[in-house]
C-alpha cells in the first residue's frame, strides 16, 4: 500500500476544508452482482452528503445500467462507460466515444473469434448473438432469489432490446463509448490487449463473471482517472481533496488520480498493493468503515 498519514479529513495541510469529492465505484464496491447493497454504506453515503461533502457514482456500467436503486442513494453526478461520460447533477459537461472505424474493427475481431460482445451507448447496449447466450447461460445457473434480486436479469433485458444486427450498416458503430467481451475460450484478455492496445483502453473486468479473459475496451486516454480530474476541475476543487473507491482494474487509473484511494477488502491484490487504504469487503461494511475512517462521516 501506499503511505496514509491519516485521519485524512482532519485538515489538508493544517488547514481545515470544507469538503472532499468521493468517487465510488459500483460493483464490487457499492454493490455486490447479487444486487445487495449494505445498509450501511447507504447511510454512510447519505451522511458523507449531509455533511457537504460531494459524492459520485463511477462505474464501467452504461447510463442505461445503472438503476433507480443505486441512484435513489444520493448522488451529486454520475461518471458512467468507465469515464467516458459525465454528468454533474444532470448535466453533461465531458462525452467521447470511440472512432466508428476502431469500433467496427474491434466488432469483426471478437466476431471472429466467436465472442460474446456489447457495444455500449448511453442510451442503449448493441449486443451480439454470442453475448446474448453467454448471459442467458449465467441466468440458468442462478438460484430462484437470485433471480430476482440480481442486477442480471434486467442486464439480460436491456441487451435483448436492442439487438446488433448480423452485417450491420456502419452507422451501429457510431456512438459507442465502450466496448465489452465476455471470457471466451476462442480468445485471450491478452490477444484482445495485443491486437488493440495501442488505439485503446483496455481493462479487466470488474463482473467476475467475465473471468480473467473477458474486458472492456474505451476510447484511447479516457478511463475514471479522467473522469476524476473533470469533475474536481469543474467544482475548482484540489485532487488532493477528492477520494476514490474501488476493486477492480478499471478503478486503476482514479486511484493514480485521487488524493486518496481506497481499496475494499475483496479487491484485486494488485489494486490493494496501490491503495492509500485497504477497507473491509463490500459485505463487512466496508463503505462505511472506510468513510469512517478518513472522517467523512
């Protein structure tokens, strides 16, 4: 971990602030893919608001994914498609998509290979026949309450939608702020880095459902880090003020941002090895301990 010179809310420098911004990320973090949200960070978040602080949702999730019930919590914005899209209290101030040309390319590769895969909108999820029976396949191994409970079913809803059509025009490709792939076993996390890392962001997961062989790919230089630095710059506000946590390798580059980053207790070993904090798991509480303890709440 990196040092924590702690309580971290105190002051800043001897001087006492007047409020942080806090970046949270959803799964694995807020909320668990069963669609459990612990009581406890509900209330830490809606405290940490009372006291003037300013939070934000940042997930890899679509505008389209993230419900009413993670919204209801309390949000001052919303940074969705891994940082590609912005909003502060309604309003958009940062949107980029990647280049149709990339897009399609990217389309015809993990096509190729027979990989389940989404093109992701703001307002919708374009996704192929493959990615389709990938998640039909998880909802068959789901319990009955996980049925109804888990984010899933309604993630299987939206994608049925709006089917991508088999030989598409290539106005499909517009618009698109994140691709993502399911593991395959016709194609590698690694192939997919190798052949588009250079024109691309390109992440793990953070829905362990994917394995270590499925990703999400976003426009080149764009990540939650990114997102990170426009809202502070929007509110005027230190990066040395604002705090990030997170669980997966996308919330890399918002912890290489933040003046604080937290990692949960069920993170990746390598994102706790970066962390300013290791808090407890998503399950123990560990939004809330973790507000707690850098005295937001």
């Amino acid at each position: 971990m990196r040092k924590y010179n702690g309580p971290y809310c105190a002051k800043h420098r001897g001087v006492a602030f007047m409020k942080k911004i806090i970046f949270l990320d959803i799964d694995g973090t807020l909320m668990e893919t069963s669609g459990y949200i612990p009581p406890s960070a509900v209330a830490a978040c809606r405290e940490a608001r009372k006291r003037g602080h300013l939070l934000y949702v940042c997930s890899g999730r679509n505008l389209a994914e993230i419900g009413d019930e993670i919204l209801s919590i309390g949000f001052d914005g919303i940074a969705s498609s891994g940082g590609a899209h912005v909003e502060i209290g309604g309003r958009v101030i940062f949107d980029t998509t990647m280049p149709p040309e990339t897009v399609k390319q990217i389309a015809a590769f993990l096509e190729s290979c027979k990989c389940g895969f989404a093109l992701e909108k703001n307002e919708a999820i374009l996704s192929n026949a493959h990615y389709v029976s990938f998640w039909e396949a998880i909802i068959d191994r789901l319990d009955a309450k996980e049925k109804t409970s888990s984010f899933i079913p309604h993630l299987l809803e939206l994608i049925k939608s709006t089917p991508l059509p088999e030989n598409c025009d290539d106005s499909y490709y517009k618009g698109v702020n994140k691709i993502v792939f399911a593991g395959s076993g016709s194609v590698s996390f690694a192939a997919v880095k190798r052949a588009f890392g250079g024109e691309c962001e390109i992440f793990h997961s953070s829905f362990h459902y994917y394995g270590e062989e499925g990703g999400e790919i976003g426009p080149l230089g764009v990540h939650k880090g990114l997102a990170l630095k426009k809202v502070a710059e929007h509110h005027g506000v230190s990066l040395a003020d604002t705090v990030a946590f997170g669980d997966s390798d996308n919330d890399r580059p918002m912890f290489e941002c933040a003046g604080v980053g937290v990692a949960m207790g069920n993170a990746r070993d390598s994102l706790k090895a970066m962390a300013h904090i290791v808090t407890t798991s998503l399950v123990d509480d560990g939004i809330f301990n973790g507000f707690n303890k850098l005295g937001l709440i």
